[in-house]
C-alpha cells in the first residue's frame, strides 16, 4: 500500500465515521425532541400547577388564622369559665355560710 491509498483510505474511514456520527445525533434528535404541542401542554401544566400552589398558600393562610381566630375565642371562653365558676364558689362559700348562721339561729 502505497502513500495515495493510505491517505485515500484514511479518508474514506473517516468520512464513514462522520456520516455514522451525524446519522446518530440525527436519529438521537428525531426521537427526543419535544413537539409543540408537548411544550403547550407543559406551559398549561405549569400555570395549573403555579395555580394549584397560590390556592394552597391561600387556604393555609386562611387556616392559620380561623386557628388563631379559634384560639383566641376559646381562650377568651375559658377565662370567662374561670371567672364564672369563681363566682360559683364563692356564692356556695356565702351560702353556706349564711346556713349556718341561720341553723346556729335557729338552734339559740
């Protein structure tokens, strides 16, 4: 094999492995590439996700303060059962009290 012929065949190689190469990446691309509608279709995905989250956040802030609302209604509640049932006490307090001066009355 002379000089011409290496270079030739050298040539032919590499022009075969070129071809093969581009026949790939243009297979490889023809397979993977996203179509318009799929790209429309994540775009709609996307803003209904981004709406589905704002909703969410929504509804937590909302729970968040009906809950603090809540707490604040029950906290206000049990002081006014702490106080009524003060008030209870004392009125049992007085009125045994009094019956017993009413009985200590009676028996002089």
């Amino acid at each position: 094999m002379n000089r011409i012929q290496f270079i030739v065949a050298t040539a032919i190689i590499l022009f075969v492995a070129f071809a093969l190469g581009w026949f790939a990446h243009w297979l490889i691309h023809r397979f993977t590439r996203v179509s318009q509608s799929d790209l429309s279709e994540l775009d709609k995905m996307a803003r209904d996700l981004h709406e589905a989250e704002e909703t969410r956040d929504q509804a937590i802030e909302y729970v968040q303060a009906r809950e603090a609302e809540l707490t604040n209604q029950l906290n206000q509640t049990e002081a006014e059962l702490r106080a009524a049932m003060d008030g209870l006490r004392e009125a049992r307090a007085e009125a045994e009290h009094m019956r017993s001066q009413l009985d200590r009355s009676l028996r002089s």
